[in-house]
C-alpha cells in the first residue's frame, strides 16, 4: 500500500508538469500574429491608398522581438488601377471587392515569396532561381490546369489559350520572383503576380509590383528561404486591419 501511494504522488507531480519546448521568440513573433503568417523577414509594400500605383518597398529582419529595418526604404509602381484584397495567408474583409483577373490592380494581403526567375543562367544570390527562356509561360487563362503556373510549355500539352510569355523584349521579367497569391487557382481571382523589374519610377504595372533592378538585386541578395518570408502588400487605410493578423513594424515607420 505505501508504494502504491508513492508511486500515485509521483504520478501527480510529473502529471502536473509541462513539457512542451516553449515557443521562441521568433516563432511566437506577437501574440496577435496568425500561425500561418509567422515569418522572420518580411517585405512591406506600402501605398498611399488603394487607387495609386506608386508605393514604398521596406523590408526587415525580426530580432530583438521587433522587426528591424534593412536598409533604405525604394520606391515601387502597383498596378495601373491601384490595389485589390487578393488570395493569401490573410482574412480578408467583409464585403470588399476582391481582385480579378485582368483588373490591373496589385493585390493586398500576406502572402509567401516564391521563387526567383530572371534571364541569367545563374543568379547571384542564394534564393531558390529558375532561369527564363524562350518556352517559359505564366498561364492566365482560367480554364487551364496550368492556371496560375509558371511552366515550361515544351514540357506540357497545352491546355490553355492565354498566357504570359516570360522572355519580353521590354525585360520587365529579366529579375523578379513569384507571390503566392491564389495558389489554390480559384477562377479569375488573379493569377501570374511577381515582383520584377519596373519600365520606370512612375510607369504603372498590369498587377504586379516592380521595383529598379538593383532595388531587386539587392532584395533577393538578403532574402533567406529558410526564414518563412512573408510579403504584406497594403494600402495605409487597411494597415490597421492587417495588424489583427500579422505583428507589423511600428506605424511610425510606415506612414510617413
């Protein structure tokens, strides 16, 4: 009988005590943060509203349990109509007009970066890079498997009518890399969106977010695959929205 009650008492004790490895700071980020959208580098796309196609690139490492700027902020082109919520990580709100395919607008959310494309043989950075070449396609039409893909149609039999040939004499597509957006290819909720070069400073894009070569260059240089980069693209009215989802830098730092 004594050791049965010696061995209950121990049983109470272990029982009572918590095992589980506490969750580090980097994987708790805040206590508000969605765990689909933990990251530890974020890209910030900042616009002054939702109908402007000119915006501000930030990027920033989380350490010290805040996010810490990297560098200079750059100047971006959104799309030829603005912004639109789109298909990411992120809720959206309710009863919002949500981004279609061919509406030319950059969509906002959280989203993952996906990977690297551009027209060199090998890059010069370490994140994940695909080269370009004369059978590389986007697929946008919505009735195609393909939907939503970069593939290389030599590779696949055609299902589609409608896609974006990456090798461009204008070399908007010579760096970029892809944003998952829409990766469940919801029809004609939007498809094909990358960072990649702008024609000009004040040039509007058809959806996507572009940025100065060496803007680019020096983005993917610091990107790290194995940090969960997440991508937050949003207009100064829905910041405080996306706050509810996504621990973000200090308002101070971005509405200005």
């Amino acid at each position: 009988m004594k050791s049965f009650i010696v061995f209950f008492c121990l049983f109470l004790i272990l029982g009572c005590q918590n095992n589980s490895p506490k969750p580090s700071i980097e994987e708790e980020v805040k206590t508000n943060t969605s765990p689909k959208a933990k990251g530890k580098q974020l890209i910030l796309v900042t616009a002054e509203n939702s109908t402007t196609h000119l915006g501000t690139v930030r990027w920033y490492e989380w350490a010290e349990n805040k996010w810490l700027i990297q560098g200079e902020p750059v100047s971006c082109t959104l799309g030829k109509n603005g912004m639109a919520w789109g298909l990411g990580l992120h809720e959206n709100p309710s009863s919002v007009i949500l981004k279609e395919e061919g509406d030319g607008k950059t969509p906002k959310g959280i989203f993952n970066a996906g990977e690297a494309f551009g027209y060199s043989s090998k890059a010069n950075f370490q994140y994940p890079y695909a080269q370009i070449t004369e059978f590389t396609q986007c697929i946008e039409d919505t009735t195609s498997a393909q939907y939503n893909k970069i593939i290389d149609r030599s590779k696949i039999e055609k299902d589609w009518e409608s896609a974006d040939n990456m090798l461009r004499k204008d070399h908007l597509y010579r760096l970029g890399f892809f944003v998952e957006h829409n990766l469940e290819q919801k029809v004609a909720a939007g498809s094909c969106i990358f960072f990649h070069n702008y024609r000009a400073v004040d040039k509007p894009t058809a959806g996507c977010t572009g940025m100065a070569e060496k803007d680019l260059e020096r983005l993917l240089s610091w990107m790290d695959v194995r940090k969960e980069i997440k991508i937050v693209q949003v207009a100064k009215e829905d910041i405080s929205f996306l706050t509810k989802q996504i621990q973000l830098p200090e308002f101070k730092d971005i509405v200005n």
